[in-house]
C-alpha cells in the first residue's frame, strides 16, 4: 500500500458495518469514493463501534458485516493500493477524540441533530412525543416523509386500520394529507379503505374535524341486529405555520420509557472523531448524513477557537453530496433502508433483483398496458432515471406516456439496467469471498498505516490543549 502523497487532501469516508451495502450506498457515496480516491489521499472507516449503537444487542454480526462491507467497497472499485481501508475499533486514537469533543459540545446541539432523532425513531429507541414531534418537524422541513411513514409502519403495527392500507403509498398519501390539513381528502382515504375491505362504506363510520387540529373516526358495524363498536382510533395533528407538525396517534402510541442509549445519543461525536482523525478536507455522504456534518463543523470551529490560538489545528471539514442525494425504496415514498426491507443489495444475485423490482409501486393510474401514464410519479421510472443510459430513459418517458410501454415490459427494461451494473460488481467482488484472508490483510495493512495518522492527530490536539504532560 503506497503512503499517501503529502500535497494532496484528504477524504474521510465509511459506512456502518449492517449488512452488506446497497444501491443507495453506491449513489449516495461510493461512486464519488471511486472517482476521487486518486484526486485525494482517501481513508475508507469501516464504523464497527457505531454500528453497536443501534445493534448492541448482536456483536456476532459484526465480523461478517465488516468483511461484506469492505469486499462491497472493493468490488465498485476501491483501491486498497491508493486507499486506506480501516477499522473504527481497532483505532483507540477515534475514541479519545470522542471524549475530547464530549467535553465541550453541548446537550442541546446532540438533542437537535434531525438525523439522530428521526433514526431513534426508525430503530424504536424512543417513544417520546416530544422527541418525536423535533423529528417530525424536521421531516416536514426535509421534505421528509418516509420518516413519517417509517414512524407509523413500526409503532402500529398492531393497529386495524393500518393493517387495511394496502402500500407504502397508501401510509403516505393519508399523513400528506393530515399534514396539508385537509380532512375531506383524508376522510375520502379512509372510507376508500373501508369499502375496499369491507365491501361497502358503512353506515357507522363518522369523521370528524374540530378546528382543523384533529381528525378522529369511528365505525360501527351490525351484527346479529345488533351494533357494535368495530374500529374506535384518532388522528391528531397540530400545524402551525410555520409546518410545525406533530403526528399523535393517540389510540395505539404505548406509553413507556425512552430507550435511547448515551452511546447513540453520543455517535455524532463518534462521526466527528472518524472525521478528524485523519484531519479530512473532505467528506463523501448521501443527503441524510449532511446534519452530521454541520455538527463535525461546529466542533471543529470551536475547538480551534478554543484551543488553537489563531491557528487552525485541524481543517474544515466540506461534505460532498452524490449526483443523487436521496434514493427512494421501490416500495414507495421512502427512504432505501435495510432496516425497512426494501433494498437491492450491491451482492444480490439476478433473480433477487428481480423479485424486489416487480414489487415496485407504479403510476396506480396505469391500470393497464395501452392506459397513458405519468411516469413522472412512478417510482420504476425514477430508478430509470438513475440507472438506465439516457437516451433510453427517454424513450420509456414516451412510450409510458402514450400506453406503448406496459408496467411488466418497464419493470423488465429496469431488472436489466440493473443488473447490467451490478454483474461486474459481483463479479468483482467473487475474489474476496473465496479468499477472505485477503480482506483481513487489506484490513490490518490499512488500520495500521490510519492509527500512525491518528496518533499524529491526537498528539497535535494534546499539545493544543496543553493536556501533553509529559
């Protein structure tokens, strides 16, 4: 592995070892990882330790996850001969910067992170409702609203009318329409629901709004001659102005205590620490990642200011966003997540391809093969959009338009893009697998070679500090 050049910069990038990596990975990051690693003198962290936060309560996992994620990482083009491959926990130098920082960030800036809190929601480490109402206000403010689906499919799971929503769609077409404050438009999807799945639009469902803060129904349903209340439930919303939204579903939110752990709470500490450690210029991250960033920032500012004495100790750090800054799950309006289940993995064999983008939602208005449709909200046609070489993407715009192009012929044309950039991927990736003690030298080279930069950090914070003793 050949030693970085002195006059270039340096990138810091990485990903949580959870599994193996997907395609919003490789839109979001790795492809600017490919792309710069000669421009810059690039360190790849593998972030073992944050992966805890969120799955403590399963370190066997971590092993193969960290191996899964470097042989990704090599397989879309990662070169271990120009970049460091590391281990977040075999690097005690990230961990001393950790508690360093800790010691002057204050409560209120970790309280307010918008990724923090919106992932403390997904993974139901907190109930809340104050720390729910912060995410959701950041959701609306992010344009944001699979974290409101999100927030719904895991708390409810156990709720009746949920259970009757059919799709992601669905989830997200009644919280956009609570969230607008129209309660005709969501009062339509609810009976819609009902007489879906009851055959009919009973007689005993009743809505209503009371100065346009809440929404509540109520069905009764006969039986034997006799009513009976069927389905009881209530949605509240608040909506101020300024888009300050909070979603209370009241009938099935379980009281209880807050499960967010300091190590959590504490991880964007963490993330500043991988940043700093190899003194980064630069930082390659999807959109979701860009509020970790400004708190990296604001930690570097002050730390300077504090200890630096006009100088700048370590660099600003910059975040790059990818071509694409969001991708959305096939399923719907939602974020690509392993934890919802609606990834393509950069691994995944053909036929897996394929199952996930025949369950993609399309333009529902698009019944059939012939009816014109809008491809503008079809979520096959965005993947087209990202994946799929221009001039073909234009083609499926016209002929979805017209009705040449049926929704199983479109799936069909995306399952082939797709896997047209992924063959080589797996194939690239094949090696490793049957090799795997190459990973673990790549490894071991890497993290070694990123602790001699680490040392050299923390010896320069010390110093700063005046905490060098000896």
């Amino acid at each position: 592995m050949g030693e970085p050049k002195s006059n270039r910069k340096r990138i810091l990038t990485g990903d949580r070892p959870t599994g193996k990596l997907h395609l919003g990975h490789y839109v979001g990051s790795l492809q600017n990882r490919v792309k710069l690693q000669h421009e810059y003198e690039t360190y790849l962290l593998i972030a073992d330790i944050q992966a805890l936060t969120t799955h403590w309560d399963k370190p066997e996992m971590l092993k193969q996850a960290v191996y899964d994620v470097a042989m990704d990482n090599l397989a879309v083009g990662i070169d271990p001969e120009v970049t460091t491959l590391c281990v977040q926990s075999m690097i005690p130098e990230i961990a001393e910067l950790t508690n360093i920082y800790g010691l002057f960030t204050n409560m209120n800036k970790l309280r307010h992170n918008p990724t923090t809190k919106a992932e403390a929601i997904q993974y139901g480490m907190t109930k809340d409702l104050r720390l729910v109402r912060d995410a959701l206000n950041a959701a609306v403010g992010y344009q944001r609203l699979d974290l409101l689906s999100g927030y719904v499919a895991l708390h409810l799971k156990d709720s009746p009318f949920l259970a009757m929503l059919d799709s992601q769609e669905e989830r997200v077409e009644v919280i956009k329409a609570i969230l607008s404050n129209d309660s005709d438009a969501a009062a339509s999807i609810v009976m819609r629901v009902f007489d879906r799945e009851l055959g009919h639009t009973p007689d005993g469902l009743r809505l209503r709004n009371s100065d346009t803060t809440y929404i509540q129904f109520e069905l009764d349903e006969s039986a034997d001659g006799k009513t009976k209340p069927l389905y009881t439930s209530s949605l509240t919303v608040r909506i101020p102005v300024e888009l300050n939204a909070l979603l209370l579903l009241e009938s099935h939110l379980s009281s209880g205590f807050d499960q967010l752990t300091y190590g959590f709470f504490g991880y964007p500490l963490s993330q500043a620490a991988d940043i700093t450690f190899v003194r980064a210029h630069l930082v390659p991250v999807g959109e979701d990642q860009k509020p970790h960033i400004e708190l990296t920032r604001d930690i570097v500012s002050k730390f300077n200011q504090l200890y630096g004495g006009g100088k700048e100790i370590i660099p600003m750090p910059k975040a790059l966003i990818g071509d694409v800054p969001r991708l959305a799950g096939l399923d719907g309006d939602t974020k690509m997540s392993k934890s919802l289940g609606n990834v393509i993995n950069l691994a995944d064999p053909p036929e897996a391809v394929k199952k996930t983008v025949w369950k993609a939602i399309t333009d529902k208005d698009k019944i059939r093969k012939g009816d014109p449709g809008n491809p503008e909200i079809c979520n096959v046609f965005k993947y087209h959009k990202v994946f799929n070489q221009a001039e073909r993407v234009a083609g499926i715009e016209r002929d979805c338009k017209t009705g040449v192009l049926g929704c199983v012929e479109c799936k069909g044309r995306l399952t082939e893009a797709l896997d047209d950039l992924l063959a080589p991927i797996r194939e690239r990736r094949r090696p490793y697998e049957e090799h795997p003690e190459r990973v673990k030298e790549i490894l071991l080279e890497g993290t070694k070679k990123a602790r001699i930069l680490g040392k050299e950090t923390l010896d320069m914070v010390k110093e700063a500090m005046k905490i060098d003793y000896f």
